[in-house]
C-alpha cells in the first residue's frame, strides 16, 4: 500500500503537470536570489545613505539630486552618450561595410576572412586595453608608424576615440559576423530580379540589402546603445583608472566607472545605486525609442 | 565590361585584406611584445620581430601575479559557470517551449523585463548580500550571479522549439519515459550542437569577465587572470613584456579552444539570430 503510493507521488511530481515548474524552479529561485532581489534591494538603496555595512539613513532623493549636481558624474553621462553614438555610427557602418565586401559573390575565402575579423573579440577587454595603452603613448609604436607626436593619452580631445578604437577593434568582428548570416539570408533571385530591371550596384544596396537588414541593424543599434552606455573595462583599463582621474579631466569616465568609484573608493553606496538606476533609465528610454522609431518607419 | 569586373575585384580584395591586416597586426603586437623588454617595445625603429627578454618577463610576472594559480582560478570559475547556465537555461527553456502551465507567460515576460535592467544598477546590493551570506572572495561569489542569464533561457526556449519535435518527445512519453527522462534522454542529446555552441560563447563571455570579478574577488591567490592584469596597472613604472605575457597567456585557453571547436563558436555567435 505505502509503496503504491510512493510511486503515485514520484508520477504526480514527474507527470506533465508538476515537471515544468521542477524544471523551471532551479533557475528562478537562483534568480530571484541573485538577480532580482538585489534589483528590489538596490531600489531601497538609492533613497537612503548607508553608514557602515549595517546602519542606513532614509534621504529621500537626496542622492538622485547629487547625480545632476556633481560635474563628474555628469561629464561621465555626457560622456556616455558620446559613446553610444560613436559606438552605432562608426562599428555598423565599418561592420557593414566589410561584410557587404566579404559576401559579394566574386570573393573567396568567406570564412577565413570573417574568423580573421572576428580574433579580436576573443581578446579580453583588460588584454587589449593594455595593449593599446601600450600602442598609444606618445613615444609608442603608432606615432613612429604615423611619423606624429600626438598626446593620444593625455589629451581631451583623443582620450574618448582611443577607448572607441579599442572598443571597436574587439566588437566589428563580432558585427561583421552577424551581418554575414544575416545577407547570407537574403534570396539571390531578389538581386537577379533586380539586375533583370537594370538596377546597380549601389541601387541593389540601398533598395534590397539594407532593407532586408531591417532586423538585424535595430538589434545592433540597441546593443551597441547599451554597449556605450555601459562602458566600463575599457577606459578603466587604457587609462588607469585605480585611484586616479579617468583620461585627462575625466574626459573618458563613464557612468559605471562612476559607480564603481563611488561605491568602492568613496564607500558612498546610496549614491552608488542612484547613478546605478539614472543610468538604467536613460538606457531603457533610449533603446525603447529606438524600438519605437523603428516600426513606425516601416 | 570584364576588365572594369576584375579591376573592381582587386579593389575589393584591397580593402578586405587591409582590414585583416589592421585588425590582427595588433595581435601580432601583443605576441612579439610578450617576448620584448620595456626598451625594445619603444626602440625606434620599432621591432617587429619578437625579443630576448620572454625569461625576464615571464619572471616578472610570477611577481606581478601568482600565474598558474590565477588560471587555474579562470578554468575552474568559467567551466562551472558554463555547465550551470548550460543546464539551468536549457532545463527552463524546455518548460518554456514545450509544457503549457500557469503563470507561464507571467514568469516569461518577468525574465524578459529584468534583462533591460543593468548589471550595473544591481552590483552594489549582489556586493553587500555576498559579504553577508560570508561569500566575499570566493569561487562561489563569481560563479552564483553568473548561473541565470536572462537570454540564455530566451534562447533555449527558441532553439527548443526549433530543434526538438513534439512527435520525438510524445514517443518518450508513449514508452513510459518520466518527464525528467525526456530531458535527459530525448532533448539534450538533440540539443548537444545547440549546448556546444552556446556553450563556447558563455565560455569566452565568463572568461573575460572584468567587472564582477574586481568588485568581489580582494586577495592574490583567488583572483581571475583578467583582474590580476589589471591589478598590475598602476602609477609606477609598468612591466609592459611582462603585462603583454600576461595578457598573451590568458589568451591561449580560448585560442586553443576556438581553433578546435571553431564550427560551434561561429554557430554559437548566431543562435536565434536573424536570417
């Protein structure tokens, strides 16, 4: 009797009702542990100001104010929205570029030339932040190769480009990629219907493959939005940033440099999450933007 | 007509090619630099054949950071790390794609809405709760918040409902498989090319991992290789062979993996995407 009803339990707890929630509850209480209690918890965080590990006073928007007063946190915004602009403009069109090239039919090697773009990616930010730290001083490799005496490293004016170089170097593989199974997807007899009615080269472009990439270029937009936004290894890497301004003038610090600096050198944490959920709603009001703008041109 | 063709080609060659150059020479740098001292790496004229001075580098490093147990550190974290995403996604993107039960669609869209919310905006919190559950600088402080992400599921459920068929998984059940059984014997041998390849992706995502691992893990012997580089960086005079070693080291186990396993890491790059 006890054994018949031992295995009516197991049945019931494997049968097709109960299963997916036994398959689907190791992921979510993990999750609501360590991703969407400490979303709630941050919340509480940015309203109060935190004394010691254990003591928190309430401040109201106290902290939120701060973000818009302090001249470095909003460098570090400005800052982040020259980011995600030069982000989208300078990988998509790079990116398109090449893989347009690489997938036009005379081309051989496809494969090997894609891979040879992509390497980069497989570099970790702090490796190659390092390395064209390196490749950047003013006595280094690259102003020898251009004959120049430029302050790559200790100007306003080139602290942001150089972080995008660097940001751009490891993701226009990635770009490149993407765009290729994208065009990859776009049936031949559209170009051969096209040629049959005498269109060029740049005509096919601009009527057939850009919007046949309609999907694939908002997915880019939107990453390469939160990607600049939410810069961090980069400039932290290239210029050093333990303990010491972020380029000259902070001119490269960003948001989540911000944060970081905040929470772990200045042990500010309420104001840490602030900065934390602006950023967070600047993102979602940008990509959510762009999402919108899109379908509405179609 | 034809020579216009040809002399196009050329020019498409030309361009595709000086890319390819711009983008691998700077890894042709970080090799030969890795073999060079502070003083060949800015000698002008430039060298660009690699130095002498790998010994001397190689020592410094083992100064800078306890190297073997920092890579140790990265292949321990991101191994388990990739099996628990691995495991965890695919486990609730078979609920998602396959089962109908309530509070699905709820808890669906709840997933989807928390991955517009920064990493970022949450690190402060996931920092306190580590240090009071006692977890600050440990293996477990890096693997725990990287074992749920958000997309992984999304994209299991899509590949699921893609790759497996439902006559497959009613034929398991027919022959009296357990649902758990489905799982383990009908979807995820169907699903082993999908795992590979997601699977490389997460691997080189968990392993270059710099932000969560500086803010969490405080002492030389638990660090990731990522942040002990990083920790070299200061205001003195920098070890720049030995930084480039470094960086050429921790480099390696993905090379290494990507070169035998380059089919999946392309395929991984594009699973659910847009054709």
């Amino acid at each position: 009797m006890f054994t018949l009803k031992a295995t009516n339990i197991r049945q019931y707890l494997t049968g097709p009702k109960i299963a997916p929630y036994v398959f689907i509850s190791p992921f979510y209480i993990l999750w609501a542990i360590f991703g969407v209690f400490p979303i709630v918890y941050s919340i509480w965080l940015s309203f109060h100001r935190v004394v010691g590990i254990y003591k928190a006073d309430f401040v109201g928007f106290y902290n939120f104010t701060e973000v818009f007063l302090r001249e470095d946190v909003i460098k570090a915004f400005y800052n982040s929205i020259w980011y995600a602009v030069v982000n989208i403009i300078g990988q998509i069109t790079i990116a398109l570029l090449v893989a347009v090239l690489i997938n036009s039919k005379c081309v051989k090697l496809k494969g090997l030339f894609r891979i040879s773009y992509y390497i980069p990616n497989m570099v970790s930010t702090v490796a190659a932040g390092i390395l064209f730290s390196i490749l950047f001083q003013t006595n280094g490799l690259l102003n020898m190769a251009l004959n120049t005496n430029i302050t790559w490293l200790h100007s306003t004016f080139w602290s942001k480009p150089v972080v995008m170089i660097v940001v751009g170097w490891r993701w226009i593989g990635y770009w490149i990629i993407i765009f290729s199974a994208a065009l990859q997807g776009i049936p031949d007899f559209f170009y051969e219907a096209a040629s049959i009615d005498g269109a060029n080269s740049f005509q096919k472009f601009w009527y057939i493959t850009l919007p046949s990439l309609r999907h694939v270029m908002l997915f880019a937009v939107v990453i390469n939005t939160i990607g600049g936004f939410q810069l961090f290894g980069e400039p932290y890497i290239v210029f050093t940033a333990k303990q010491s301004p972020v380029g000259p003038l902070n001119s490269a610090l960003t948001p989540v440099i911000a944060i970081y600096k905040a929470a772990f050198e200045n042990f500010e944490l309420g104001f840490a999450a602030a900065i934390g959920w602006v950023l967070a709603i600047i993102t979602i009001l940008a990509t959510g933007v762009q999402i919108n703008l899109w379908k509405k041109e179609r | 007509m034809k020579i216009k063709s040809t002399s196009s080609n050329i020019v498409i060659y030309l361009i595709i090619i000086i890319g390819v150059i711009i983008f691998l020479f700077p890894l042709y740098l970080l090799i030969i630099w890795s073999f060079q001292s502070t003083s060949e790496i800015f000698s002008f004229p430039p060298k660009l054949i690699p130095g002498s001075n790998f010994i001397e580098n190689f020592s410094m490093l083992r100064i800078k950071m306890d190297v073997y147990r920092t890579i140790l550190n990265s292949v321990f974290i991101t191994t388990i790390t990739v099996i628990g995403q691995l495991f965890f996604a695919s486990l609730a993107g078979f609920a998602f794609a396959k089962y109908t039960f309530k509070g699905k669609r709820i808890l669906f869209a709840l997933l989807i809405a928390t991955m517009t919310i920064p990493f970022q905006a949450t690190v402060i919190p996931l920092y306190i709760i580590m240090q009071k559950l006692n977890l600050g600088n440990t293996y477990a402080s890096v693997i725990l918040p990287g074992l749920t992400p958000a997309f992984g599921v999304f994209l299991m459920r899509q590949s699921i409902k893609q790759i497996v068929h439902n006559d497959l998984i009613d034929a398991g059940r027919l022959d009296g498989a357990t649902e758990f059984g489905i799982y383990f014997r009908i979807v995820l041998p169907v699903l082993k090319p999908t795992l590979a390849a997601l699977g490389m992706i997460f691997a080189l995502g968990t392993w270059n991992n710099f932000f969560w691992p500086l803010i969490i893990l405080t002492t030389r012997e638990m660090l990731t290789v990522t942040v002990a580089l990083a920790n070299i960086l200061g205001v003195y005079e920098m070890p720049y062979g030995a930084l480039m070693l470094g960086s050429f080291i921790s480099l390696l186990p993905i090379l290494v993996l990507f070169l035998f396993l380059q089919k999946y890491f392309i395929r991984g790059l594009t699973v659910g995407s847009f054709r």
